[in-house]
C-alpha cells in the first residue's frame, strides 16, 4: 500500500470546514480527533462554537463520530455525551484500527467518510491507512509543551505540501 503523509486539506481550525462543501463531496461521516482538534485537553466540556458546528453537520447530513487514542475514557465520554455524539475509544492510531471500527458502528464507506485531525503521525496517518480523506487543522490552544512544539514544527513541511491549505487561503 502506498500513501503520503501530505494531509488533503489543512485549516486554521475546524470552523473553517464548511458542511456544505463536506456534502459536496460526498461526505457523510465525519471521524474527528477530540483533544487539540475540537478542543483544548484541559477543556472539559463543549464550547458553543464546537456545539454550533456540529449542529450545522447534522443539518447538512453528516454525522460525526469522536475517534480517540485517550487511555481513559471519562473525557471523552462526558464531552461527547453533552453533544449527544458517538465515539470510538482505544482507537490506536496511527492504526487504521479505530477509523474502520468507527466506519463500521456507523454503516459507512470509506467512499463517504473523511477524517480531521491535529496530529500527521496520529490522525493524518491513521485516515491515509483506513484509505480516507485526511483533514488537518492547527492545534486548538496551539501546542502546549516543548514536545509539541517539536512535534508541530517537524508538521509543517508536509502541512505546506498541501494543496488545499485554507490557512494561506486556499
């Protein structure tokens, strides 16, 4: 199997996905990384922003599913629990393990599911193997620690790569 770690899309922040242009192409299953993707770590629970964007994908008929590699579930469970939004835990990614559960539990294609994410050796790589659309954004509350400053920059050239980069403007 050969892929790139060249994300398909990069966006300052999930805002930026419009569900319209999701549907457009055919995406009705939206897998999302929760922790720097929808929102900061230490955040417990949903901000109205998070909550008015999935609205307008269920509005728009696309139905999101939280895929997280977290070790406990109780973050998890309580932040997609108040959005009334399922999850797939323990999803091991960069394996595609998670996603082709998650795709699974909501009888959907890889054809008509997209996968967003912060994280190229986690989230980027894992949609790559599922075979999926990988959509990238910037770390919400920007990356905390040194390890993630790192990590974050060693991103970039492969985030550059990309031709669909909605952070310079398309």
């Amino acid at each position: 199997m050969s892929f790139s770690l060249v994300p398909d899309a990069v966006f300052n922040h999930f805002s930026q996905i419009a569900p319209d242009e999701l549907k457009r192409r055919g995406i009705t299953l939206l897998l999302s990384d929760l922790d720097y993707t929808l929102a900061a770590k230490s955040t417990r629970r949903p901000g109205e922003e998070v909550r008015q964007w999935i609205d307008a994908l269920h509005e728009a008929g696309i139905q999101l599913m939280i895929v997280s590699n977290n070790r406990s579930s109780r973050r998890v469970d309580e932040f997609c629990a108040e959005l009334g939004v399922p999850y797939q835990g323990h999803a091991r990614k960069p394996s595609p393990q998670g996603l082709n559960a998650a795709m699974e539990r909501a009888g959907a294609s890889r054809a008509c599911t997209a996968m967003l994410g912060d994280k190229l050796l986690t989230d980027v790589l894992a949609a790559k193997r599922a075979g999926v659309p990988a959509l990238m954004v910037e770390p919400v509350g920007g990356p905390v620690t040194m390890w993630q400053r790192v990590i974050h920059a060693m991103q970039e050239p492969f985030k550059r790569r990309c031709q669909t980069d909605l952070r310079r403007g398309g």
